[in-house]
C-alpha cells in the first residue's frame, strides 16, 4: 500500500501525519499517535539560555566541518557555546507534560561559509530528553544524551537566586557519560541595547541517517547540508557581559579540541521560537 | 579524642563545622570539606512553585500522623500538594554548581495539631538530589528520590511558555520508582492580592534515625517532633487560581490514600527563604 | 565533495567509515572518530533476558502493523515481550566503558506475515542509552528512552539472588515519562531441552526517517520494511517455565492496547549476537 | 505516646518495626508500610563485583580518618576500591521490585588501626539508589549519589561479554555530578585458588548524624566509630589477577587525594551476605 498523503490529515487540522494508518511524526508510529515521540510541526518552544562567545583553534573548527562548508578566514576560529533550559509543545499543550516535554541542552556552534555565505555549524550538542534528541536529528543536529544545568533566575531572589543585575553570575555545565565536557561561566553587566548582539549567522547542520545494510555502509541513506529555518524569534531580558568557558579533557571525547583560546562576550537571556521547516542546500550523497 | 567545637570555625567566617579534624555538616566528613554533601548552614534557598490546596480523607490524615500529633477536626483532611524547582546555596556561591546543588521536589503538607496548636506535618516527599535528601532528613522531611517537573514561566512567552495571565495552566507531576504518584494542575485566575493566603501552619515533622543495633532497632538513635523555623521567607510574582491534583494509585506505595476528594485553589509564584535552625518540639524516644 | 567510499578505511582494519573526512557510523560525525555515539558494524551484544510469551487482542495487534505486514491469523493475536540487560561492544573493547555502552531493554514484538511468511514486528521498544536508540533507529526498532530492570541471577545466590531453579521467579519492569509501561514474572521450571522455544520468526521492522521541510512531512526520507539478520546466535543458561505480564494503562501511552488477555510460557536465559546488516524487504515511500 | 516496641511485631514474623502507629525502619514512615524506602532487617544481599587494592599516600589516608582510628604504620597507604552490581531483599521478595531494589556502588576501603586492631575505614562512597543510600547512612557508610558501571560477565560469552578466563579485562567506573570520580579495570589470571584473598579486614566506619538546632551544629546527635559485622558471606566464582586503578582529579571533590601510587591484585567475583546487626566501639560526642 502507498504512503497516504498527509493533506487530508492536515485539513482536518489534527495535527497528525498519518502514514500506513499509523500515526506519527517521530517513532514509534502507532494507531493513535499517543507513544509517539514527538507531533507533528509546528514546533513551539521558549527558554532561558546561556551563551558564551569564543574563539577556538581555526584549524580545530576546519576539522569538524563536514564537505561543503569551508572555514571563515575572517572568523579566526570564532565560535559560541549555548547552555538552554528549554520548554517545548506541539498543538496539544505538551508544556503540561513537562517531564516528557521539558529539557535541558547544550552546544556549540562554529562559524564557516557555505559557497562564500556566513553560516553557523553545529558539531557538537547534547540534551537529556528523547524527543528533543529525535526533533534534533530531523534537524541535522548531531544529539547525545548528557546532563547539562545552568544558574536559574528566579522572581524572588535572594542568595541563592542571582539578580538581574551588574555583576551577577550565572554558570551553566555538560556532562555526557559521567564526564564533564563543558564549563561557563555569565558575568552580567548591563541590558543588552544592540540586537545585533543577537545576529545569529544562520545554522547549516549536516542531516545524516546511516545504512545498516552491508557493503552499504559507506552510502548513508540521507546526508546532505540543510539550514535551518526558525521563524517568530523573540529573545527577551537578555542581560550581556563576560563570558568564560572550558572544555576539560576527557577520555574518548574530542569537545576539547576546540577549547576556546580567548573568550567574548555572556548572554543571559530568555527566548521563544517555532520550527515548521527545513531546507536543504545540498544532498551530499555520491 | 573529644568532637571539637566548631565556635572557633564560625568565628573564623569559614563556614565549616568541624569534628574530628574532618570538615563537614553532612556525610562525607572530609579533610578538606569539598566533597561533603552540605555546607553548614545557613542555607539559602530560592524557587518557582506550584501549590494545590486540597482536602483527603480525614482518617487517612490521621492515620500518617506521627504520636504527639492529632488531627484538627476543623481541617476536615485539609491539605496542602507542591511542586518545587529550587536552586540551593551556601556560603561558597553553591548556585554557581547547578549540576550539584539545583533539584526538583514534590511534597504533600496536611494540616494537624500540635498541643492544640495549628501545624502542617509532611508525611510525603520526593527530591532528585542527595544533597537535598541530606538537608530534609536533618530537618524531619522524609525524602526519597523520585522525578519531579513542572510548567515553567518564561520571560519569552509563546505556545510553549504560558504567561502569567487569568486561563493560564502550569502542570506539576511527581514520580517514584517508574510510577506516577502525582499529578496537579493549577489555572491562573489573579495575581494574589491578599497575602494570608500564604499564611503556611507552621511545619512540624518527625526527625528519625533509626538503630541497627540488634536488639535496638525499635529504640531509634533519633526520634523527635521538630518545628521547622525558616526565616526572611520572600514570596513573589504569585497568582492564584484553581487547582486539580490526582494522587494514582500505585504499586507499593500508599500517597494514594491521601487521594483528594475535593481540590481548592492553586497557586504559582516563586519564593525565597533562608533555613538555620530547627526546633525539637518533643522527644518521642521511650 | 562527493561521499568518500569506505572501502579503503575497511581495508585499513581501522573499523571507521570515513564520510566527508568526518568519521563516524551514528552522529556525532567528527574528526577523530571519539565523540561518535557508536562505530561501524559489526556490533557485538551479549546479554541476560527475560522472555514472556502472551496473547493480546488480535485486532490491537492488526492496529499496530504498518503497510506491507499482514495479521497472522493463525497468531491469534499472539506476542513477546523482552526484558534485556544488555553489554555492547564493537571493535575496539566498547565492553571496557559501560557507562556509555550497556544498557537495558524492554520490548514487545507481535506475530504478523510479510508476504505470507510468518515474521515479527516490533511496536514498542524502550532501552535507557543513547547508543542503544540509535543502533535502534537503525534497524527499524522505534525506540524511545525508559527505564528499564529485571531480577538478577548471581552465581553467589542467597535471598537476594533467586539460583536457577525449579520455583525461582524473576521480574521485570519498564517506565518511560515517570510511568510503568510494564511488568512482567518469569517463575522457572526447567532447563530447556527443547531448542524450537527459541524459533524466532525473524524481526521486520519499519525503518523511518521523516522529512521536516514544510509540504514534504507526509513524504519521509525513509520508510520501508526491514528484516533483521544477526548472525552467530549464542543462548545459554536458559530455563523455561510460566510468564506473566500487565501492561497498565498509562496516560499518552497506548502499550496497554496490547495487553495480554492470557499469558503463556516464560523465559530466563543468556544469549549473545553479532549485528552487521539489515535487509530491505519493502521501500513503502510513495 | 510511648515509641511502642517491636518486639511484639518480630513474634508475628511481619518484618516491621512498629513505632508511633508507623511502621518502616528508615523513612518514611507510613501506616502501611509499604512506601518506607526500606523494610527491616535483616537485609539481604547478591552481587557481583570488582576489587582493586592500591596504596595511596599514607598522610591523604590519614587525614580521611576520624577521631579514633590510627593509620596503620605497616599498611604504607593501603587500600582497595570496589565496584558493585548488587542486589537487595528484605523479607518479602524486594528482588522482583529492581527498580527499586537494585543498584550499583563504589568505595574505597582504607586501612587503620582501631586500638591497635587492623581495620578499614570508608572515607568515600557512591551508590545510584535512595534504598542503599539510607541503608548505608545506618551503618555509617557516607554515601552520596553517583553512576556507577562495571563491565558484566554474561552466560553467553562472545566479543562484548568477557569469559571468566586468563587475559579477561573487566573495567569499572563511578561519576559523581557529572564528574569521573574513578576508573578501574581488572585483568583476569587464575581463579582464586587462596581465600585469604578475601580476608577483609573488619569495616569500623563513622556513623554521624548531625543537629541543625541553632547553637548546637556542632553537637551532632550520632557521632561514633561502629563496626560492620555482616554474616553468613559467600563468596563465588572468584578470579585473581591485575588492578589498576585512577581516581582523576575533579572540581570540588577530593577523593583525588588518595589516587594511588601503585596498584596491586584485582579480583571479579560474586558474594552474598546478610546484615542485621552493627557494634558501636565508641562514641565520640563530647
């Protein structure tokens, strides 16, 4: 039997893509598309974050690039690391399932050039929930599973609750197979006036889904370089400053390759954004 | 050797008790007092939190009370159901380790009598944390390890961060050993205007340790009524509305007897307060 | 850049397909090959299991079947559900990092025809490791993340270790999202005498990878029946006996439409496989 | 109310100690019973496990130890850290609840003199359960939380399950906040063929309890040095051969400081035993 078209689904705007009669986006696809991980798109999601600017060694950035992306020249291994608390719901309230909804994730993202165009890459992102990992590999992020935390602000503050306010600290970790991969550290000194603070270079990822099947192994059945394409980002309380970071060593990781040599700027701030799309720029299969 | 007295320490503004030449308030005792679970106190304390008033079965209430304690015939099984996001601190910018000293929690508080006066005892409580475990023991909380999530508020609100706005729902849920042993909502209806609605019964709960020794394990080495006394207790950004709570029944466990047979107003807002002391209300060692 | 071929890093005995000079099977793609969640096929398990054999209602089985599968009906809605402690290894001693690569497994694989052939299919799987989903998701096994346990047999046995014997009992539990999904108890026997009890209809899978970009969701990259194929098959130590199993109805989970309406025999036993292929039986894209 | 005795309920052969109505041992305790993190002893135990003897610096030992206990001039620092999968019970069948009851731990024994008798002390103790938590709280052991791992030895031997033959490598690992706190692994000789391999010496830890009473921190309610005394051990399928061991450095913790100078002997095997009982030797308050 055919794959059912998803449009008369869609009219019927319940949000299910409907495939062989079972429903689902994600696996599993199931009769009623309740043990599925995740809806359909759109996807909505909001959160605290933190971000620390970099610059790592250019030739370490150079080798996590995938074909098809160059380093930038200009960039001198410059790079970001971002610590997120993220909340995340479809079109059924999945913000009131928070403990198969809510996340924690951690990663970084390298400057590069996509035919001479300024891009971000992501190598290298972790998060502690299986739905968020599975909407990140449709979106050519490369998840693992690890346990990231960052300094929460609260409402009542206290000393146990930083203030928004000049000399305010906020640190954010990542742990992944008992090992501590990533430390920061946010100084906040003042509001962020200039949204260009916020001109994130667009992120070109690379979606990849192997082939098991033998003497196929090297012919992986998606790889291909794809930007993606957020729309409705609203970034709000964001707080700049100094930000420090490391990436210790450890035993069979290689983040620490691209330790920072110099650190920028810290952000701490709280943002909200919807993902419905992706694009592809280029299918790098032989 | 004698235990040494912690007076010259505290003078010394170091924030450790010292016994034996090992530093520590909580396990480990330590030559250096990193690795120990807690610093002594004072301990700071900040939170978002949801809270579900709700009334049980008056004879299942009096039943988890502990000797010393009696039911309040006027509190018909009055209750009290919350869902904690806490960050911790010390005197050694604990917050700044959210990995070690951040944790959810979930508790149930029922209203009871103390020597006729009015009190809450806290016969259920979930942390994920160890050094949260270590801290409620010491202050009669009964912890065990269990998840615990809730709806969270973000600055950037969207379709995955509700506002703070009449019709809007934060969900808490609670779970032990692979089952679901709570589950609340609360529906913003106003911001809180009349502050005796945090009007919290004093806490009043069962310090215990218990004895191994054979022969002894039914004289335990602790076994007191305690009066919880926290203090610059700071409540912000608090809404109330309703509130819904299921306790599930759940293999080997018994919260469900506590099941709501009726719920009353929900409250979300975030809270400071600062722990140091307890007071032992009674010795309930024969 | 085209896709590099792997058959010279084969030829090398260095075990990594080399992808766009990045090395890796799974994501991470990187340049040293150390941060990839798993490397290339062949991929070894051994492992500890619990099988229960059960009957659900026939037409939740026909429910969960993708196109290209049939009901058995001979079957009568006949199935298995696994509880597996797994140790996982590839080229390179992996057994000597069991933080990153052993893991637990719950899954349930129902009876249906491929063409007329009597084969297996797998609707619900869960296991606790990221290298596990994705060796999973590779093969067509729609994995999420749980917890999972089953008794353990020690060779020191005592009260708390059940020797095998005729009466010991074994059990096993599955949770996902704070919620037990499963329970199972295999009460021993026999040894098994009799190797048809291991006559598994070979595993067909659905393997899918959506497609994100707008208007193409209903079009996924990947979607197709799948068989299993592991090789060098090893059981030992099994003993047979009866099975039970509960799935219990959990809130946004439908396993329970699958539960038993009678249970047949169960299994405690050892075995051991060799992964390194999959076949394609069906493409089921449009 | 009097704390009423147990001895009444020991006769009905129910396994609860009785107090105030409440019945558990450790917390919570409940009317029923069933919620208490652990029923009485005695407390059943299986396992398998990994011991690797090192000598550490002999004054990083002696500074471990507690008003007391003496280093042991003719140990030079010596030690053993174990790795265990272990298995609990009470009596009523824990063993099928191994969500709840089952678990994995790491320690580190020191040697030291207790009045001039040879016995280990442990400074540092890592388990993944609350159950084991508490139980080692009472037999002062210093538990904290971490993850823990040791490579498995299965029926079903093959590429990713290590026989029980010369050359075998058997690693162990334990992660505490994110961090690696130790690695070790075991390389298989000969089985045992000398039981004074196993000739523990006795286990006198410190059993604390502290008092969070304002003014009285530094007067805790339990503080005394208590020998372990555990009968009716087993041991089984025991082999001899290498250890190494590191315990690499980490943010905040110190265990580092006992990071041996050189390894010894490593052993894999199994053992039960039972604990119902712990001697107090002295206790140490003021």
């Amino acid at each position: 039997m055919q794959v059912r078209a998803s449009r008369h689904a869609n009219k019927l705007g319940c949000g299910w893509i409907f495939l062989d009669m079972l429903k689902g986006f994600h696996y599993p696809l199931t009769p009623k598309g309740k043990s599925t991980l995740n809806p359909s798109p759109p996807w909505y999601y909001s959160a605290d974050f933190l971000n620390i600017e970099f610059w790592a060694d250019p030739s370490a950035v150079k080798a996590a690039l995938p074909t098809g992306l160059d380093p930038d020249p200009k960039a001198d291994g410059h790079a970001s690391a971002y610590f997120y608390d993220w909340q995340f719901s479809g079109s059924n309230e999945e913000y009131l399932d928070p403990e198969r909804y809510q996340y924690r994730e951690f990663f970084i993202l390298v400057d590069a050039l996509f035919e001479g165009r300024p891009v971000s890459f992501c190598p290298y992102i972790f998060v502690d929930n299986d739905a968020a990992l599975a909407r990140g590999w449709s979106q050519g992020y490369p998840k693992r599973l690890g346990s990231v935390f960052q300094t929460r602000y609260y409402a009542a503050t206290g000393k146990a609750g930083p203030a928004l306010a000049a000399g305010s600290k906020f640190a954010g970790t990542a742990s992944a197979v008992g090992q501590r991969l990533a430390e920061g550290v946010v100084t906040l000194r003042e509001p962020v006036r200039d949204p260009s603070a916020f001109d994130q270079r667009p992120v070109v990822n690379l979606l990849h889904f192997p082939t098991l099947a033998a003497g196929k192994q090297d012919k992986p059945a998606v790889h291909a370089l794809v930007e993606n394409v957020p729309h409705d980002v609203k970034v709000e309380q964001a707080w700049i400053g100094d930000g420090t970071l490391t990436l210790p060593v450890s035993k069979n990781e290689e983040l620490s390759d691209l330790a920072p040599r110099r650190c920028g700027h810290g952000i701490r701030a709280s943002m909200a954004y919807i993902v419905d799309d992706l694009k592809t720029l280029k299918d790098l299969r032989g």
